[in-house]
C-alpha cells in the first residue's frame, strides 16, 4: 500500500501530464477544422448589382458590368458606351470653339467684270443744264493688285447718252474695297482720270467736243458665292472739262459684275 501522501503526488502528476497532452492535440485540432467555403455571387446578381470601380489615371469611372453595362474610362473627358457589341465613343474638348461672328466668303479671281446702267443729271453748265440730262451705260474691265482682291486698277468705259446728244468717256482709275461689319458687304472708294468726247448732231452734222474727265466716286457691293457682284454708285460726280467750258453730273448707277 502506498501511503498518502505518494498517492496525492501520483495524482497531480496525472492531472498535469493530462494537461500537457491536451495542448499538445489542440493545435493540430485546430489545423484539422475545415475553412468555410468561398461565397460565389450569381452572375446574375452581378449583373443586377454592378460595383463601382475607381479609374487609376484620376476620377470615378462610371459601372462596370458583365451583360454590356456602361463603362467610363478617364476623368471625364471621353466616354465609352457599349451595350449589346454596339459601341460608341465621344469626347469633349477642353478648349471650347466657341464660334465668332459671321465670316465673310473669300473673293475669287484677280479679274473682274461689270456692266452698270443709271442716270446723269447735269448739275452744272455755264449754258444751262437745259439740254444736257442723260443716261448712262458702261462697261468695266478691273484687275487686282493683289490676290486678296481689295485694290483695282480699272478701265470703266462708258457712254451718256440722250436724242441727239453723246458722250464717250475712256478713263482709268483706281478702286479699293472696304469691307463692312456686314459679311460680304463693301464699299468702295474710286477716281478715275481720263478722255471724253462729246457727240452732237445738228442739221444732218455731228460735232465733237473734246474734254478732259475726272470722275470721283461712291459705291457699295455685295459678294455672293465668291464671284458675283451686285451694288452700283451712290455717288458719282464726271466732271468734263476744257479750255472754254465745265460740265458737272451727278450720276447714280446699278452694276452687275463677276470675278474670275
């Protein structure tokens, strides 16, 4: 018989290896406990329930989807949309066109054509004005100084006429267009300087007087398609001269033209 107190250590001894080999086993337990299984969403549900991505290169894109959602890529200055294998894409710049007013239409061609028609009131004459009302029509051929079309030299022929009354005038002169606010729309500023002949008949004759021109004028244009021309002079003062008379009109024309 073992006494006591032998008997009392014998039994913590067992407590205590017990313990030890509980410890020992809890680990390996623990390793053995099986991991639960990963939640796999349905694609479905994923469809449905898009996630929201952020765009590495700066900003929130848009939704990324698996069925053909709306995708977004970059901060906002373009956007790619594809739905169903139809994609589209648009992009808006930062600089911003923003349109001016309106701009006029280039002028085609150095050359140019007219023809014009109107009315010459004489306004003055040492001997009256009484006989000398006339009309007028011309033709005038103009070439460009530069391409740009804006300065002309010009060879306007034209003739005043009445019953029994003529007038030759072969000048040359200078045109320059001033373009208006107006798109398209000129004015134009020009003198010419020339020779003119003045044709009467009388009792089965003709006389001819022979005059000196100068011939200041006004005149507006509008320019249509690049090459046609429609306006006139608004004010257009001949003067015929010589050594024993002055003759003034005033003259107002309608003009046609084209460029080429």
């Amino acid at each position: 018989m073992v006494d006591t107190p032998q008997r009392t250590s014998m039994s913590r001894l067992g407590v205590l290896i017990g313990i030890a080999l509980t410890l020992a086993g809890a680990p390996a337990e623990a390793k053995k406990k099986p991991r639960p299984d990963p939640v796999q969403q349905d694609p479905m549900e994923t469809e449905a329930n898009p996630q929201t991505t952020t765009n590495p290169t700066g900003g929130t894109g848009g939704t990324t989807g698996t069925g053909g959602g709306t995708s977004s890529t970059g901060s906002g200055s373009s956007t790619n949309t594809s739905s169903g294998g139809t994609s589209s894409n648009s992009s808006a710049s930062s600089g911003g066109g923003g349109s001016g007013g309106p701009v006029s239409t280039a002028k085609i061609g150095r050359y140019m054509l007219s023809l014009k028609v109107g009315a010459a009131p004489c306004v003055y004459f040492s001997g009256g004005c009484g006989v000398l009302h006339q009309g007028v029509a011309g033709l005038e051929f103009a070439w460009a100084f530069t391409q740009s079309a804006s300065a002309y030299l010009i060879v306007p022929v034209q003739v005043q006429f009445r019953a029994n009354l003529g007038t030759l005038m072969l000048p040359v002169g200078i045109q320059y267009d001033i373009a208006l606010p107006v798109p398209n729309l000129y004015i134009y500023p020009r003198l010419s300087l020339g020779y003119a002949v003045a044709l009467s008949g009388a009792a089965g004759s003709v006389i001819a007087s022979h005059y000196g021109v100068a011939i200041p004028e006004l005149g507006i244009k509008y320019v249509f398609s690049g090459r046609y021309h429609l306006g006139g002079e608004v004010v257009s003062l001949p003067v015929l001269f010589n050594s024993t008379a002055v003759v003034l009109y005033y003259r107002a024309a309608l003009s046609f033209g084209v460029s080429f």
